[in-house]
C-alpha cells in the first residue's frame, strides 16, 4: 500500500471565506512564513467582484488564523504591467528582507512573475516585475546560490512550452537571465499534466527539498496534487530525485468540491524545530487545510519506488530486465576414479 507521509489536520478546513472579515466568496492558496513568532498568512481572496486580491491573517497556534481587519497596502501596480488581479504568493525570506514571489495578472497582458518586499508586513515595496507574459509558480530560493537570487517559475506563454519548472539567476531581483530548465511533467504519472513549484525551497544535507504541484486531466477536469522532488544543492537545475507517488491529494468534500474541483494547491512548507512540516494548502480553489509530516518522510518520498507502477520495457520508469534464471547446476563427475 502507498505509505501516506502527509495528515490533513482534524480541524480541516482551518480557514473559509466566513472567517473573512468582508465579503469573499473563497480564500485559499495562502503563502505562510513564520514571523516575530506569529504564523503569518498571506491568502488569495476571490472577491464578490471578479479579481483575487492577498489578504493577510495571523495565528498563535498555526491552526486557528484570524484575518487583519485592514486590507493589505499592497504597492501601486507598475505602470507597464497594471495587474488587476494578484495571485498565490509564495514568501522567502532573505537577510532581514521578505520576498513575496506572486502571480501578477492583467486582464488583456496575461500572468507574470510579480516580486514584492517588506520587512514587517506593514510597508511593502515593489521591487520587479520578473518575466515576460505567460508565467507564474515562481518561487525564491531562501539564500543566494552562486552569488545570485536565483528562483523557480513556470513559463506557459507558448503552446509549445512543456508547462514544466525552470529556473532562472539575478544579481538584483530586477534582472533575470541564465534560464534553464529544470523538470517536466512526467508521462504515466501524477504529473504528466502541468507542473510549478509548491512552497519555497528547504535546503537540507542531501539537496534542495522541492514540493511541487502536478496535474492530470480527467474527462471531469484536471485533479492537482503535490509531490516533492531534490534539487542539487550546488546546481538546483539539476534533479537528483523525484516522487513516484504524489504526496498530498485531493479526498475529502472541502477539497473535491468548489471553485475548481479535485485541488491541492500549495505556495508554502513551514518547518518546525522538531523537523515536522506543516504545509497549508488551497482546497478545490475555495477554503485552507493543513497538512503535516516529518522531514525524513518527504525527503524519503522523492526516492521511493511505486511496486504498483506499469513498467514497460521503453518506458522512463524501466528499471532494467529482470535478473537471468540463475543457471541449472550440473553435477561433474569427480576427477577421482571411483574406488572399486
Ligand atoms: C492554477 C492557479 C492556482 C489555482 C489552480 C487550480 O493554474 O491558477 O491559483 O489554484 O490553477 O485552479
């Protein structure tokens, strides 16, 4: 049986668009970081008009949030992207500065990569708008790597594009070059579909940890569902492994039901000192849960081999001819002759 690495925490869902102190139809895909030991959450709110703004809540305990009153005194938009729709922030924080990696949108220009900073959530600045149209899922490693901000993303602009993660370096936030791509969505598995990044980055002894969305398409829709993969710690381009199995899937109502059915969709991976890690998602486009496992056990999924999975011979998941019957022993007459 398929080893489940991830609870979804009892009180699911944790946060709805009741909790919202105005009037919201849903809440979800919420960025979460911890900060002056508060959990602090940024959510995408649908609103009763049309566009998803970010809202902020707070919490004591991780499980019980409480929005801010106040909306959030998000920068004047960049005159050459006038986003109008703001989406699925994902929050790294650098030194003594906060990134807020999200998905910038302008009806009539298409989706790109916004960043944001603040140091307290109070004031908030703009520092770019970092790709061309047709890309979101971008996320930011939590420390420089070869002297550069370097962060993940999903180009989708070209109907060419594999919808795969690609990764890209910048001195300054503002300029990014050096683009490669990273991984592609797999034939035969959860994510054959699209794929983008699912939470920012955890470096551990044997690579970057990446949690990642995938999606399959059904007669009924797309299902989305997280996964994890490692990343070279030197070179996050290069995989050193990947989830066979998803790790976190759509299964109850809250997340079957809604805005958009059959989702999991996250932007965050919290972890605590006693190496669990608490990951708060976006259910079905519509509320937040909780899900939480150890470390050891994500780390251990991007290696883990699927027994049920079909392995053509031809197919990437082949893992070789089985071995050769071990060859029948003949007997050789002794050397000796028998004594008569
Ligand atoms: C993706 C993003 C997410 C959303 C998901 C499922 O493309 O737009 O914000 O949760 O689709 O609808």
């Amino acid at each position: 049986m398929t080893k489940r690495i991830l609870a979804k925490h009892p009180e699911n869902p944790i946060l709805t668009a009741a909790d919202f102190p105005g009037a919201a139809m849903y809440i979800f895909n919420p960025g979460v970081i911890k900060f002056n030991g508060e959990y602090l959450m940024m959510a995408d709110v649908a609103t009763l008009a049309q566009p998803i703004f970010l809202h902020m809540a707070r919490s004591k305990d991780g499980v019980h949030f409480k929005f801010d009153e106040k909306p959030l005194a998000w920068p004047e938009p960049d005159p050459i992207h006038p986003e109008d729709c703001i989406y699925d922030p994902r929050i790294t924080k650098i030194g003594e500065e906060y990134f807020i990696v999200y998905a910038s949108s302008s009806e009539g220009r298409g989706v790109r990569v916004g960043i944001v900073k603040t140091r307290d959530f109070e004031k908030f600045e703009r520092v770019s708008i970092a790709s061309e149209s047709g890309n979101r899922n971008g996320v930011l490693f939590p420390r420089k790597i070869n002297g550069m901000y370097c962060r993940l993303d999903r180009p989708f602009g070209n109907p060419r594009d594999s919808a795969g993660m690609w990764l890209s370096y910048s001195p300054d936030g503002v300029f990014w070059g050096l683009s490669e791509p990273v991984m592609d969505p797999r034939v035969g598995l959860w994510d054959n579909g699209k794929i983008g990044a699912g939470a920012v980055p955890i470096e551990t002894e044997h690579g970057w940890l990446c949690i990642y969305h995938g999606t399959t398409q059904t007669g009924a829709g797309v299902i989305y569902r997280l996964g994890a993969a490692m990343l070279d710690l030197k070179n996050p381009a290069k995989v050193l492994a990947r989830s066979e199995d998803s790790i976190l899937w759509p299964e109850f109502d809250y997340e079957m039901f809604g805005r958009v059915p059959n989702v999991v969709f996250s932007c965050n991976a919290i972890v605590e000192d006693d190496g669990m890690v608490r990951i708060y998602y976006g259910a079905a486009d519509t509320c937040v849960g909780l899900a939480e496992g150890h470390i050891e056990d994500i780390i251990e999924s991007c290696y883990s081999k699927n027994p049920y999975l079909l392995r053509p011979k031809g197919s990437p998941y082949y893992l070789g001819d089985a071995p050769k019957a071990a060859p029948v022993r003949v007997e050789q007459p002794s050397a000796e002759p028998a004594s008569v």
